[in-house]
C-alpha cells in the first residue's frame, strides 16, 4: 500500500512540476532532463509512468490544465442563478494570481496555439476541452432559459460559444498587454452582455 501511494506521489510530483516548465517554457522547450533533476526523481522512475515526452505532455494537458478550468467553472456553472455567479467570479478573476499569472496566460491557450497545427493529439485534446467548455456554459443557460431567467429567443449555445470564445482571447490579450485595467474592462463588458440574456 505504501508503495502505491508513493509510486502515486511520484507521478503527481512529475506532472505539477511539467505543468510549471509547459506553462512557463511551452511544449517544445520544456526539457525532461530539467523536469527529472527538479522533480528529484530517475529517468527510470519518469519512463515508468510516462513512455515518452508527448505522454507526459498529454497528460498535463488534461489532468493538469482543463482540469483547472473545469474546477473553477463547474461549480459556478452549477448554481440556479449562472448569470450571476459568473458576474461575482469575472468580478474577482483580476484579484487571483499575481503578475507571473498574467504574464504566463492560460497555459491552455498557450499549448494549444503552440501544438494544435503540429501535432493532432494536442488539438484533439484542446478541441474536445474547448467543446466541454461550450457544452457546460451552454447547459447552464437552457436550464436557466427553462426557469425563465433567460429570455425564450435566445441562442444557449451561441451565447456560451461567445463567452469561451471571449474568455480565451481576453486571456490571450492579457498575457500580451500585462495591463490588469485591460481585464477589467474585458470582463466588464462580458458581464454587460451576459446581463442582456435576462429576461
């Protein structure tokens, strides 16, 4: 049982530590020799867990990076009232995270814009995230439309595509600008279109 758990740990250590290098490097130059010297464990111990570097990619990429994204959307996109839970955590999202945040980006848009033309298992996995990202803004709205806080002509699922859409480019632009007021106005103006769904 002991050697499970550790055997766990060391996998985990190895993708939160590839996660910083990705986030920070990108794909292409992140090294598997820097991630076994500040993970401190053997090339053995990191081959046993993962055949080859586009494993290891692949899976920081979903237990790592969409991972993160759903755990901070999921329970917002669970409460009765969605438009208001995301107005309250759009409000916030200029607070989280320090300045190597903003500079670093969202480290999905980062991997994806870096891999998704070279290489097709990186843009499945980023496409199928992106595809979830709709499914759960748009299931969100319909069950508000549903209740009727949601006005009937409105498009669910346009509307949440808009809103990804919106949220990854900010994200984008953000990381290019290093303005944190330029986030503000960008979510600003999100939470003035979301309001615009109401009935």
């Amino acid at each position: 049982m002991v050697e499970i758990r550790d055997s766990e740990l060391t996998r985990q250590t190895i993708l939160e530590i590839t996660a910083a290098e990705m986030w920070k490097n990108g794909y292409k130059a992140t090294s598997l020799s820097d991630i076994i010297s500040k993970a401190n464990v053997s090339k053995g111990a990191l081959y046993h867990h993962f055949k080859n570097k586009q494993a290891l990619g692949y899976a920081v990429f979903e237990e790592i990076f969409a991972a993160q994204f759903y755990a901070m959307f999921e329970p917002v996109l669970a409460q009765e009232d969605a438009i208001t839970a995301l107005s309250e955590l759009f409000s916030v999202i200029p607070t989280m995270g320090c300045e190597d945040d903003m500079i670093g980006g969202c480290p999905v848009n980062t991997i994806s814009q870096e891999m998704s033309s070279q290489d097709e298992g990186f843009r499945q996995r980023a496409n199928t995230m992106y595809q979830k990202k709709v499914q759960m803004f748009a299931e969100a709205f319909e069950r508000m439309q549903q209740a009727d806080k949601i006005k009937s002509e409105v498009d669910c699922r346009a509307s949440a595509l808009l809103i990804v859409s919106c949220f990854q480019g900010m994200m984008s632009l953000v990381k290019v600008s290093r303005d944190r007021q330029q986030m503000i106005d960008l979510l600003e103006g999100m939470n003035n279109y979301l309001g615009t769904l109401r009935v």
